[in-house]
C-alpha cells in the first residue's frame, strides 16, 4: 500500500511542473495536461479495464471501440502494462488513459480509491 501511495505521490509532483498549457477536459472537468495529448488522444475507462499488480503495476485492457483512438475497426483488444512510476494520481479518482493511434501508452491517471 505504501509503494503505491509513493508511486501517487511522485506522479502528482511530476504531473503539476512543465508548461501551463492544457489540452481538452475529462468529462469530470479537469483538464488533460497537453503533454498527454493532442486534444482527443484521452478518455475515461471503466476500472473493469484495469487490473493491479502489486509488485509491477497496472495493466489495462481496452476492447474496439472503448476508446476514442482505439476504435471498432481495430482488430482485437489493447492490453498495456503500466509501470507505477509511469502512473499520475488521477484528479478525479477514476481511471484515464491516453494513447495514440497505434496504442502507445502517453499518460495513465489511476484512480486510488476512486469511483
């Protein structure tokens, strides 16, 4: 528990230095910082999407379709392994994921303890 609340810890103060630009929102209202995306590259996914591991991280399945940069034309699922020091503490206690076109991780928001 605690290398996760250090994980979270260090992903806030990561995730608040850089540029103030900001791209486009969560449905929640925050915004995407603009080093995660190009206006479109984030979005919400359900916690069933994402599974913890413990000593490694977080992996995260995305069917066709659940995603706006993983559409129904894509011919099988995403499945992403996030590190917990490449994890931000998400600002709305959901989970987040940003990805391009080709599946690419950008950002990945964990909602610890979240809805």
């Amino acid at each position: 528990m605690f290398r996760i609340f250090a994980a979270a810890c260090i992903a806030v103060v990561a995730s608040c230095t850089g540029t103030p630009a900001q791209a486009h929102q969560a449905m929640s209202g925050w915004a995407y910082p603009a080093s995660c995306c190009s206006g479109h590259d984030c979005a919400e996914i359900p916690a069933e999407a994402v599974a913890e591991h413990v000593r490694d991280g977080f992996v995260v399945t995305v069917a066709p379709g659940a995603h706006p940069m993983w559409p129904v034309t894509k011919p099988g699922s995403l499945k992403v392994s996030i590190p917990y020091l490449d994890t931000r503490a998400s600002p709305d206690g959901r989970f987040h994921l940003c990805i391009d076109s080709n599946g690419k991780v950008l950002c990945f928001y964990a909602g610890y303890g979240g809805s």
